[in-house]
C-alpha cells in the first residue's frame, strides 16, 4: 500500500470512528495523473438521490470547533479578526499539532498548490493581458498576515512557532480555505437569527462570513458539465446526495458553481477545455479614457452614469456575445453632443441600449484594445497548446484563448451587424430616392 492509499484509508476510518456514514458504493480514486489529486469513485452503480455520505457538525473543522479558541485564554483576538483571518489562524494552529483531532484530515489535504499565488514570476507572464492578474491579491494576502495574524503569533509563543507558523502556511492555509471551505448554511441562519434581534443596535453591521472546512465532502472534484453530486446542509448533519444516476468506475463530482476559467485557476489551480462559463471583462476606466479623455463633460457625463448604475469597474461579456445594456448605454452617452447630453440630463434617463451604427464602431475600437493587452494572438495560443507544455502553462493558454475567442466572436457579430445596418440603410435610400423620382 502506497503512503497515498494509506492516508486515504486512514482518513476514511477516522471519519467512519467520529460519526460519518459512508455508501458501499464511493471509494477514493488517485487521480493525480489527470492534475486531479485525490477523488472519489463510484464503485458500484449509485441511484438518483441515493446517499453517497453523511458528515455530522462536529467533524466540521471552524472558528467555533477549533481548539484554538480554548487555548487562546483569555484573548478575544479571533472575534476581532476579519474575513478569513480567524479560520486562517485557526487552520495554521491545528494543521501543525501532531495531536489535533483533524489530524488524519489534513494529511489527505494538498500541501502544495497550483494556482497562481504560487506561481513563478515566469509563469505569471503567461497570465499577461488576462482577468487574472490584478485579481491574485498576493500583496493584500501578505499585509493580512503582517497586520492581523503574525501579531498574534507573535504575542502567544506557547502556541505558535513563527519558525513553522510563518508567511508561506499562512499563504496555504488560506488557500485551503479559498479551495475547500463550505458555507455552514444552518450556523449562518441561526447567526441570522440573533443578528435581526440586534439590528435595532448596529443596522450598519458587516454580514459575517460563516465558514467551515467540511471533511469529506471536499474530497469531490469539479468538471464544468459533469455534477452529480450535492451537498445537502441538515440540522445535525451535512448531507451529500447523488443528483443523477451514476455509473460504476464514474467519478463523483460536485460543483464549485458556473465559474469561468480565469476564477477556476485563481481559486483552485485549474481551468476546463470549452468552457461554457467563460467571460471577458471590459475596464469601466478604460471605457471612459477612450471616448470621454477631452471630453469637458467627462466628469459630469461620469457623474451621471454613476448615478444611473450604468457605470461599472468593468463590463461583462461572455459565451452569449452580447454587449451588456449598461454599456451600450454608456457609449451613447460618452457619444453624446453637448446638446444631446443635456437632454439626457433633463430626461434623466438612460439613452436606450440601442445597437446604432457609431455605437457599434465605438464597440469595435474597445474590444480590438482590450485584444490589444495580450502579448500573443488567438492562433499562437491554439497552436501552442497542441504542444508538450507544463500544468501552469496549459491552463494559462486555456484562459487567454477562452478569453480570446470570446472578443473575437463578439468583434464577428458587430462587424456582421454593421454590415446589416449599412445594407438597411442602403436599401432605405434608395426607396427614398425611388419615391423622389417617381
């Protein structure tokens, strides 16, 4: 038996010895030569609705279950902690106690990890041009760990070793979280509860994030398409259920939601062929600098779309290839004289997202940019990725070309609808003339 088997089988005791109830028909399948890690298999045919298996609340590993909270004597310092932090700390304390009840949990959870946060500077340039790269928060993550946990670690040195607690478990440990943590949908009604009895008190409180690493059910991979699986949240239990017949030697999978590539491999190391979910975002700033930068109504034309909620950080545009309203309605207000924009001032509405020949143009202009950003065309992505390449670059490839091809198609549908409005208006001309002469 391989260490990665007998991790596996540990594990699977553990679970069944605390309370778990696990089908005859799952087992645990290496999938690690498919970039996969460890998941879970059916080994038999499984109905629709059938239990595939249950994990009672206590196993959940969160800031309430954590021995943590216990040794911190005295010190409220997880309650005063944001976001993640307090379960961050909580993962970095119990995942280095050889004694820890999720012991056998965490030698089955991944210590290294492929998304781009531990990328090389190398691989990040594959990135160039992608949704991605603004978005890995590395600097963000690293000013969390010098301002809320690394002082903690430093003021409880009976419990932590900053030599072992440092930066880089911070980094993984949050990147469990971001991977592997569930949403306890029971907790966060009952925290619900209280917070509407105190909302008299503090109507402006933040909503809590209420997270919890879920044993188990974690072990589900993802595959845009493939879902048979779901996690089910009970008072006493959560619940995982096939959602369709499944097959012996099938994997099992769950969902990690309709995400596009660019958030599959930012948040779990991975992006999937032909995506259906795939999306390209257009910079709100970069819309204004190019068709409002010497405009003198800029700020108030800004103002105004602000003001609308037409306006955004960026625009959306995915596999359906079409331009969102807000932005349609945008370029005709950038467009706009100041005559007209006057009286979009007075209607104070919105012009109609209207597909007009100069919109289309404008249109046009802000994807050829937005291509613009990427060192490398659509062609050269798709032939290079017929080639031997690492993990790390293939998946960069299958975002820019997801990307790619996505402004690409939508440049297509433009040209092909300016091309119809021009022949509209061609014809209209020439009945015009037609009835003129007649």
């Amino acid at each position: 038996m391989t260490d990665f088997e007998a991790k596996g089988q540990a594990f699977w005791q553990w679970l069944e010895t605390n309370g778990a109830t696990l089908s005859n028909g799952i087992g645990f399948k290496d999938y690690r030569s498919e970039g996969a890690g460890r998941g879970v298999v059916a080994t038999r045919d499984i109905k629709e609705d059938e239990e595939l298996f249950s994990i009672p609340r206590p196993l959940l590993l969160s800031v309430e279950t954590s021995k943590l909270r216990d040794a911190l004597t005295g010190d409220d310092v997880l309650d005063k902690m944001t976001g993640w932090s307090p379960l961050i700390l909580c993962l970095m304390y119990e995942s280095q106690r050889d004694d820890s009840f999720w012991k056998p949990y965490f030698d089955v959870l991944p210590k290294e990890f492929s998304t781009p946060m531990f990328w090389s500077l190398d691989d990040i340039k594959e990135l160039e041009g992608t949704d991605i790269v603004e978005k890995i928060g590395k600097k963000e993550a690293d000013e969390i760990f010098s301002q809320e946990i690394e002082p903690v670690i430093k003021n409880h040195p009976d419990l932590f070793d900053p030599a072992v607690h440092n930066l880089d478990l911070f980094h993984r440990c949050g990147s469990l979280i971001m991977a592997y943590s569930f949403h306890d949908e029971k907790d966060a009604e009952e925290d619900a509860d209280d917070d509407r009895e105190e909302e008299d008190e503090d109507e402006e409180a933040p909503p809590k994030e209420l997270l919890a690493m879920v044993p188990m059910a974690d072990m589900l991979n993802h595959k845009t398409g493939y879902n048979n699986a779901r996690l089910f949240h009970e008072s006493d239990c959560l619940r995982m259920k096939a959602i369709k017949d499944i097959r012996e030697g099938e994997q099992i999978y769950n969902t990690y939601g309709e995400l596009c590539n660019a958030d599959l491999l930012r948040k779990y190391g991975f992006a999937d062929e032909n995506n259906p979910f795939d999306l390209c975002e257009l910079n709100g700033g970069q819309v204004i600098d190019m068709f409002a930068k010497q405009d003198k109504l800029r700020d108030k034309k800004i103002e105004f779309l602000m003001e609308e909620e037409a306006l955004d950080d960026c625009f959306v545009v995915d596999t359906d290839h079409v331009l969102p309203d807000e932005l349609v309605s945008t370029l005709h207000v950038l467009r706009a004289s100041d005559e007209e924009f006057k009286q979009i001032e007075r209607k104070q509405k919105l012009p109609k997202p209207r597909l007009t020949a100069p919109v289309i143009d404008m249109a046009i202009d802000l994807l050829q940019a937005r291509l613009k950003r990427y060192p490398t065309s659509l062609d050269a992505d798709m032939t290079e990725l017929q080639q031997n390449c690492s993990t790390n670059k293939r998946h960069a490839l299958l975002v820019r070309i997801g990307e790619k091809q996505i402004i690409h198609n939508m440049i297509d549908k433009l040209q092909q609808e300016r091309v119809k409005r021009s022949n509209e208006n061609d014809d209209e001309a020439s009945r015009n003339k037609r009835q003129k002469t007649a």
